[in-house]
C-alpha cells in the first residue's frame, strides 16, 4: 500500500504519452493536410484549428459523428469533403438545430426517426439550403441590440452563422460544383493575354478581339463571389521577406495576374470609376502568371475527387515541402498548434483532477494515507500538464495568459490547483488538494463551454493590445478570482462536511477556518492590486482613472466584500461559522464580476456575451444561498461533526483568534 | 451630558460597525449603479448612484416606489470621516500594524482624489481630419449658446450662456451684449427634416437654416451610443423695443461638425447628391445678424473649451487584422502649435500612448467610422488636476496591504516550524 501512490501516478503518465502518438491515416492524409497554415481571425494557424473552430460553430463538436456510417470524422476530414467533395458532405448532418420552433419554421424533423436516419438535432446542407432564403429572413427580425435576443432569435442568428461558414467553406479553394479545376486553371492562364490586349485596343479606339474579351471575362466573373466573400488566407506571401498581411485567399490570387475585381465591376456597370482611374487600372491588368499554390491545390482537389489517394497524399506533403523551405517558423507554429489540439490537454487534466478529487474525499473518511498521496501526484501530473497547456497558448499567441474570458477560466482553475498545492505542502490533510482540483474542474467545464463560440486563441482589439497591462491588471485581477473562489470553496467544504458528515474533526475545522483567513487576505491584496492598475491602464489609455464600468464596478465589490468579512472579523462581529457562511458569499460576488457584468452587455469589457450563461449563474448563486441557509438555520450543536465531535472544554474551537476589542487601526 | 452624548456620537463615528455597514451599503450602492446602466445608461447612471448624495432606487421599475439609497458621496465622505475618526481614538503606532496604517492612509488618498476628479476633471473631444488645426476642444453632450461679435475681422468676441440657462420662455441677457434674449421654444432633444419651398406653413424662423430645415422635439435617450441633440427657437430682442425682434433657430445639427456630416450622408442616400449638398451648405453656413451696426453670429454649439494651443493633424493612420475589420491599431500625427514653448514640434498619439501638454492629456479615442478613407480622428482631452492622487494611493495601499501580509506570513511560519505548538490560535490580524 505504501507504494501505491507511485503506480497511479506512472498509470497517469502512460495514458498521458499513449495519447502523444501522431494519428495515422489510412487512405487520405488527412493529418498532414490538417498542418498546412492559413491566416484566418487576423491569425495564422494550421488548417486544422480552422476547421475544428468551424465545426464547432456549426455543429457544438470538434468532430463529426456519422452514424449512417458509423464512425467520427475528424474536423479536417470533414472540412477537406467540404471543400473537395461537397456532393458527399452536403448529406452529412453536419448542423445541429435545437430550437423546436425554428425546427417547425424551417419544416424539419422534430424527432427522432430510425427509419429516415433522423435524430431530431442534426440536419444536412442539402436538408437547410431550400431554407436560406427564410433563415435569412428570420435572422433580419432579430433586433439589432444583442442584449434582447430571445432564444429563437439566437438559434437563428447561430444557424445564419453556420449556413455562412459552411457556404465559406464550400468556396474556399475553388468555386462550387467545379470539376476538374487544373483544366479550367490552365484555360483561364491562356486567355489573359489576348483578353487583356483586347482591352486596351478597346479604350484606345482600336479594333478588338470581342471573343478573347468576353472568354477571359467570363472566367472573371465566375471566380467574382470568390474574392469578395470572406475566407480563410490560404495562398502564401510570393517571398517568404514580405509581411505576413500578403497571406491571399483563393479569390485574390485568382485575380492577380490579370484584371482586377476593381476592373470588372466597372466593365460590369457596377462601380462609377473616373476615366482616369479606369485607364490605371486597364493599364496595370497584368499578363502574371497564377500563384503556384492556387494551381496545387486545384491538383489536390481534383485527385480528391477522383479518389487517387496516392496522388493527394504526395500533392500535400510537396506543399508542405515547399511551404518549409520558405515559412519555416509558420510551418513550426502551425504544426505545434496542432499537436495541441489532438492531445487535448485541458480535456486530459479535467480527467486527472476528477479521479484526484475522488481519492482526496477518501482521504477523509478512511484516512489511509495513500489514498492522499495519490491526490497529491495526480494532481501535481494535471498541474503540470495545465500549466504547459497554459504556456503553449502563450506562445502561440505571444500574449500573456488571460486575453479572453476562455483563457480566464483556464487561468482561474491554474490558480486555483497552485494554491491548493501550496495548502497541502503547509498542512498535508488533503484540503488544499480536494478543493484545487473540484474548483480547477468546473473552471475548465465552464472554459470548455465558452470555447464553442469559436477561436480561442482570437486576436485582441486595438485598446487591449498592451502586453504589460495583460500581463498585470488582468493576470492579477484573475489570481484575485482565483483567490475568493478559492476560500468560498474551502468555506463550502466546511459547512457541507460539518451540516452533513462526520467528517469535519476539531482540527479540521480549525485548519480549514485557518486556510479561508489566509486565502481572503491574499484575495483582497490581489483583488486590489489588480483593480487599481486596471485603473491606472484606464487612465492611461483614456484618462479616466475610475469610469464605473461594469467590469471595474464588479472587481470593486469583491474588493469591498473581502475587506467587509475582514473587518468583521476584526471586530469580533462574526465567529468561525459566521467567517464560512460570508465567505460563501464571495463565490456569488466573483461569479457576478466574472460572467455577469459581461451579461448586462453594455461597458467595455463586454467582450464575451452569451445568454445561456445567465440561468447557470442564477443556479449557481442559488445553490451558494441554500448552503448558506442551511449552515446558518442549523444551530451549528446538531452539525453531524459537532455531534461528532463536541468541543473539548476548554478550547474555544468556534471563535477564531481575535481580539477582544474591535482595533482595525 | 452634552459631553457624554458627544463622546457616544464619536464612538459611533470611530465604530468598526460603523465601516462594516458602510462597506455593505458601498457593496449594494455599486450594484444597483450597475444594473441602472441598462436603462440609463453609463453616464446618467454615474450621476445619479455616484455622483449625489442620495439615489432613489426604484426596486420595480413599473412602479413608482422609490426607496432612497445613500449615494456615492455620502458613503466615500462617511467612509472618509470613519476611517479618520477611527485613527484618531485608536492610533497607537506599532510596527506590527504598520502594514494596515499604510493601506488606510493610501485609501484616504484614494478617496480624496477620486472627489477632486470629480469636482475638477473636464472631459472633451477633438476631432480633426487631415490638415485641420484647431484650438479648442468640445463637449460630449453639453452645448451653450453662444453669441459671436464678428464685426472686427480677426478679433472675435465670444459670449456664451450654458445649456442650462437655455429655458423656454428664459430671458437672457450680458452687460456686453446690445440686446436681450428670449427662448421661445427648447427641446433637449430633437429631429429635422428638410423643408422644400412647397412645404405648408410658415417657417420656425425668417432666416438661416430654418428656411430650409424644420425642428421637432424628441424623447431624450440615454443609450451608450446615440446622443441628445437640442434647438431652440430664440429672439433676438431690442431692451429698448425700437426694433422689432429677429427670430433664430439654433442647434448642434447646424454647428457640430460631426453632426453634419452624418445628416450629409443620410440624406445622400434619400435625397442625391445635389439637393444634399443645398441643404448642407444651408446648415454649415453662420447665422449672421447687425445689431446697433454690429454684426453678430449665434448659435448652439458643443461646449467649447480653449486650449491656449493648437493642434494640428498631419496624418491619421488605422490598422486591421488582416482579413477582419479587427481594429489593430490606430494612431495620430499631430503638431503642437504653442507660442509658450516655441518651435512646434511632431507627436505621434496612440493607443496608451497619450499627449500630455500645458495641464492637458490628449488621448487616442476613435475616428470616423463612417469614412472610408478614415482621414478624421477623435482625440479624447482631459483636464484633470488629481490624475496623479490615485497613482499614490495605490502604491501606498498595495505596499501597505503587503507589508502586513507578510508580517503575517513570517509570524504564520515562524510559529509553524515550531514543533511544540500544536493548536495555534489563527493569526490576530490587526
């Protein structure tokens, strides 16, 4: 038994690394294809994070279930159907509809229906296209305000979203329901020469060949929605020295050798150009040749289409080659990126904190020593695990760790599980250790639910771009979180344990009120500190040191909740239980600061407003309360560990040292 | 007695009680200044929970029952008197407690710097396009009327009377000025709509913008992003009634540039191009009178704040992350015109990187949306004597509140590494 510990811990280990092995694909290279870069969300990354964000979008999953056939696809199989072979992915139920009214409104399956291979929530492209017209419509009803959508204008206005990206993403290499693109690529080269020389014969009032005219703008107009559509920057920079902002989508590199959008728009009758401008631009339609990337993708395609999985799978490694002898770094970043996404650190620690939280609870009704041991490694492993996760994001973006509410969560179970840690290296009774990794798994619960809105790793706007303040106000201000959450949940454990087992002893209860007084004055520290240089950044971004803005207005209440209960502390006003049952209070108080000043949807920190939210906060602050209720209505003589374990005379276990007159001076 | 009574009022007054209930009622205060953002908006909200003495909280808003709450002034200046009244009777200084004397002394200074902000800070905006120079900055959302003798070239007199003195049936009047003013019709808020020759019905006005635009009022907003825009409809009135009086319309549609600009671009759309222009040039043009062989102009304006400098754009520059309309970064070359300090010199304001001259701090704040060409920034000017109080306060409160936690923490481990204590009492804080 005494060893134990160590073969749990080496278990951890080897289902950690098991999971490091680099899928390998069959048929298609999938994987490989997945590595390429893009520049997509004003960021590079490989195409694979590209296509698990649009998934995840359209769908709530990073991958694709289909159980017609029976297996998961990945998000870059899916996406590479999507963009190659659109007639098989356009039935793949790849769109989760849940809103039962927009369901009726668009006539689809309400239920499940073995028969026709409906399950009620996934719908194909093929299924939704007949209804783009009134998903269109619905979603112009929705009122501008974000803060009055209703659920269905949200499901709505998510569908549009997804019907969006999903036409994207159809678009993305070649126009849709194109067959044999080299051919037509190769054709489109030949007919810029004579096409353009057509033109300019044409404004200079000579005779003109009208067929080389219209063939070459033929070609134009149909790659047009192309180049005016957003999509992902797929097509390198010509020279690996020019500036990342050369990155082209397909669209743009279509028009680059010969006449630009510009152009065609005016030969269209579509723009009001000046005679002059008109001429510049007649002038500059160039006789260039195609970017190589555009031509190597419509190879890829075309081998995809026609199913020689040799073909592609060379096709993609020559790009990857080719990319690497130039983009070296990209290639670099884009495939780390991708190995952190198929290892998945934040859903292995999640795993890990979980089995650790399970051993520490019976720590404290079997007391066998192992059992903590255990706790204490697997979570050092999870730790370890979350804070190179933690890194790796850093890195990738080169921003300190908290730039959105995602990365606060993250940061805010990090925290946590660090002060857990420091908790048991002190008093080594699996407290520290049972409340960093319960709060460290909600925190990640809940940064898993905001990921589905999309990128992560997203870059900031204009006024959040200074590394300092990131790396201050807001890492301390998030520590702060960390903090309040962290002695409400040991506040937590002391009622539950006490009103509800016997597993509060005397010591425990006077380690744990210990532990919350600690914790709470390194809150207030951290809670201050961080607000007020949040103060200082405003002031120096605009001058204005306090603008009671939702976001400071929430920071400063917890501020002022931990200095109350510390004051009330001091002044006697408040004995153990009463230091819990306030404490309790501050998970309410920080959970109000963290999600719900984003909720109001006004301010400058709304930056992450999701709905759903609101009715998991009230259930939550609900839960805070009845807690609170019990442990205040249950006289604390008849808490199951007081019956337990009475007080011994003499020591006065329920009043925390304080002295006998009030002296907060 | 009497002295008795005064020592129990100044127990109450030093009383920890005392700052415990004043923090929970600080805690109530800033939530509901909060939530009344919603409906009110940022800055009514901020006048009325922060800025007063007393709010009265309306718990339904459908029903008017109004439950009033202690407001931001009077919680900081009772939480001030608390907090020194507390020091006075209990100040014995100990190096134990030297950590908790700081942090209070730096929440003094907190305080007492966010009230002189408050009396003292001015905020206004600068908007400049490309080549522009200009000397003064203007109000958000205060206006003044303002009456401008033109008659010198190059030597304009300026008499202003502030918004709130603007009143209907108001009478205003300066020991400058030759004539009196009457305030026939004012709405904080307001809407035009262009007037052709067919329209019906006398004009508000003989002359000016009223010949071609008509004014109505308007429910005012206090929405984040949409502003009140008043008129007023005034008499230029002689005291001594020989002449008769000359009647104006005025408003910001008409002096505020940004202003025009957007009505320019929405009747562009309704209207062409030909017939907006008419009109803007109608609303751009000063409303010009004599009076007594004077000439005079008037109107309604942003709240005008001289600078004693001038600025003057050189460039604006606004980047996007590629392939989003993420603002990236935006920046402003400006020069300083100051005959104070000399040859004008080049500052580039960004982001974070604010101007500070002559007791003013001009920072980056927007730009035109609306233009494509984005060659039109808005720089955000803050006048403001304390900006530097709370920088003190909190170096003071944060080293304050860390001496006292690691006096705590090396007493905690001094006593840990103990072995002979096992039930040590928690550490007495204070």
């Amino acid at each position: 038994m005494k060893r134990l510990h160590w073969f749990i811990a080496a278990a951890a280990v080897v289902w950690l690394l098991s999971a490091f092995r680099a899928p390998r694909d069959p048929g298609f290279a999938y994987h490989e294809f997945g590595r390429l870069p893009l520049v997509f969300n004003g960021r590079l990354q490989p195409f694979d994070s590209f296509a698990r964000n649009t998934l995840l979008q359209i769908r709530n999953k990073q991958s694709m279930r289909d159980s017609a056939e029976k297996r998961t696809l990945p998000a870059t199989e899916w996406a590479v159907e999507v963009m190659m072979k659109p007639d098989v992915a356009n039935a793949r139920k790849a769109f989760r509809i849940d809103h039962p009214d927009l369901k009726g409104q668009l006539k689809l399956a309400m239920d499940a229906d073995e028969k026709n291979g409906e399950d009620g929530k996934h719908y194909s492209w093929n299924q939704l296209l007949p209804s783009w017209q009134e998903v269109q419509e619905q979603a112009e009803k929705a009122p501008e305000d974000a803060s009055k959508h209703s659920a269905y204008d949200r499901a709505v206005l998510k569908l549009r979203n997804a019907m969006g990206l999903y036409a994207m993403l159809q678009a993305t290499l070649q126009p849709p329901r194109t067959t044999n693109f080299p051919a037509e690529l190769a054709a489109y080269q030949a007919s810029i020469p004579a096409g353009v020389t057509a033109l300019r014969d044409r404004l200079s009032g000579r005779p003109f060949d009208t067929n080389a005219m219209i063939n070459v703008l033929e070609y134009c107009q149909r790659y047009l929605p192309l180049s005016s559509m957003r999509a992902p920057l797929i097509i390198p920079p010509h020279h690996p020295e020019l500036p990342r902002d050369q990155w082209m989508k397909v669209g743009d590199a279509l028009f680059e050798p010969g006449i630009s959008p510009r152009l065609l728009r005016q030969l269209m009758g579509e723009e009001d150009l000046s005679n002059a401008d008109y001429r510049d631009l007649i002038t500059q339609a160039g006789t260039g040749k195609l970017h190589p990337a555009v031509g190597q993708f419509a190879s890829m395609t075309d081998a995809y289409q026609k199913g020689r999985v040799a073909d592609f799978n060379q096709l993609v490694s020559r790009q990857l080659q080719d990319l690497g002898s130039t983009f070296g770094t990209e290639i670099t970043k884009a495939s780390r990126e991708q190995v952190y996404n198929d290892f998945a650190p934040f859903m292995k620690s999640m795993v890990l904190y979980v089995v650790a939280f399970l051993f520490s609870a019976a720590f404290w009704f079997t007391f066998s020593d192992w059992t903590r041991r255990s706790a204490s490694a697997l979570i050092w492993i999870a730790f370890i695990v979350h804070s190179a996760a933690l890194i790796t994001r850093m890195w990738l973006e080169g921003r300190p760790p908290v730039t959105n509410l995602y990365s606060s969560a993250i940061f805010i179970g990090w925290g946590s599980v660090g002060l857990g840690l420091l908790l048991e290296s002190i008093w080594k009774n699996a407290i520290g250790l049972a409340t960093g990794s319960v709060l460290a798994f909600a925190t990640l619960i809940v940064a898993h639910n905001l990921s589905l809105g999309g990128d992560t790793l997203e870059m900031m706007q204009a006024v959040l771009d200074t590394n300092f303040w990131l790396a201050t106000h807001v890492v301390i201000v998030t520590l702060g979180y960390s903090a309040t959450y962290f002695a409400g949940f040991l506040a937590l454990l002391y009622v539950v344990l006490g009103v509800g087992t016997r597993a509060l002893t005397q010591d425990m209860a006077r380690g744990l009120t210990r532990m919350v007084y600690g914790i709470l004055c390194f809150a207030t520290l951290a809670s201050f500190v961080g607000t007020v240089l949040g103060g200082i950044w405003a002031d120096q971004s605009w001058g204005r040191f306090w603008g009671w803005d939702p976001k400071e207005n929430g920071a400063l209440i917890i501020v002022l909740w931990n200095a109350l209960i510390l004051h009330v502390r001091w002044g006697g006003m408040v004995k153990e239980r009463g230091l819990h049952l306030l404490t309790i209070g501050g998970n309410i108080v920080t959970s109000w600061s963290w999600f719900g000043t984003n909720l109001l949807g006004i301010g400058l920190h709304s930056y992450g407003f999701m709905s759903a939210a609101f009715w998991w906060l009230i259930a939550f602050a609900a839960t805070q309360l009845v807690i609170i209720a019990a442990g205040l209505i249950v006289p604390q003589a008849s808490w199951i560990s007081f019956r337990t374990h009475p007080p011994a005379p003499g020591t006065n276990s329920r009043v925390p040292s304080k002295s006998p007159t009030p002296q907060s001076a | 007695m009497v002295a008795h009574m005064l020592v129990r009022a100044f127990n109450f007054l030093a009383s920890l009680r005392l700052t415990v209930a004043l923090l929970a009622m600080s805690i109530v205060l800033v939530f509901f200044g909060t939530l009344g953002q919603v409906n009110l908006g940022l800055y009514e909200a901020q006048e009325r929970y922060f800025k007063s003495w007393l709010v009265l909280w309306q718990p339904v808003s459908s029903l008017p029952i109004p439950v009033p709450l202690p407001a931001g002034y009077l919680l900081g200046t009772s939480l001030l008197v608390n907090l020194l009244a507390a020091h006075f009777k209990r100040f014995k200084f100990t190096w134990k407690k030297s950590g908790i004397l700081l942090t209070h002394v730096g929440i003094i200074l907190l305080l007492v710097g966010q009230l002189a902000t408050d009396m003292f800070a001015t905020e206004s905006y600068l908007r400049l396009t490309e080549g522009q120079t200009r000397n003064y900055s203007e109000g958000q959302r205060e206006t003044e009327l303002a009456i401008v003798d033109v008659t010198d070239a190059g030597n304009d007199k300026v008499i202003v009377f502030p918004e709130s003195r603007i009143q209907r049936g108001a009478t205003l009047s300066h020991p400058n000025l030759p004539f009196r003013l009457g305030v026939k019709e004012y709405a904080a808020n307001s809407d035009l709509r262009p007037r052709g020759p067919q329209s019906g019905g006398e004009p508000q006005a003989p002359a000016g913008i009223a010949t071609r635009f008509t004014f109505s009022p308007e429910a005012t907003t206090a929405a984040m992003n949409s502003r009140n825009v008043p008129f007023a409809i005034v008499d230029v009135e002689d005291p001594q009634g020989s002449t008769p009086p000359n009647r104006w319309v005025v408003s910001p549609y008409a002096s505020d540039e940004a202003l025009r600009i957007s009505i320019e671009r929405s009747f562009r759309r309704k209207l062409g191009p030909e017939m907006t222009s008419a009109l803007v040039g109608t609303l751009a043009r000063p409303q010009e009178f004599s009076f007594a062989n004077r000439r005079f102009q008037i109107a309604l304006r942003p709240t005008r704040y001289y600078t004693g400098h001038a600025l003057e754009l050189l460039s604006f520059k606004h980047d996007k992350y590629i392939g989003t309309d993420k603002p990236k970064d935006f920046r402003s070359r400006v020069r300083l015109h100051d005959p104070a300090v000399g040859r004008p010199r080049e500052i580039d304001i960004y982001m974070n990187n604010p101007l500070r001259h002559a007791g003013l701090t001009y920072f980056q704040a927007g730009f035109d949306e609306m233009d494509p060409n984005a060659r039109t920034t808005i720089l955000q000017v803050v006048q403001n004597p304390s900006w530097l109080a709370p920088y003190f306060g909190c170096v003071v409160v944060g080293v304050g509140m860390t001496v006292q936690f690691l006096i705590h923490l090396v007493a905690f481990s001094v006593r840990k590494s103990r072995p002979a204590a096992p039930s040590v009492p928690a550490p007495a804080a204070a």
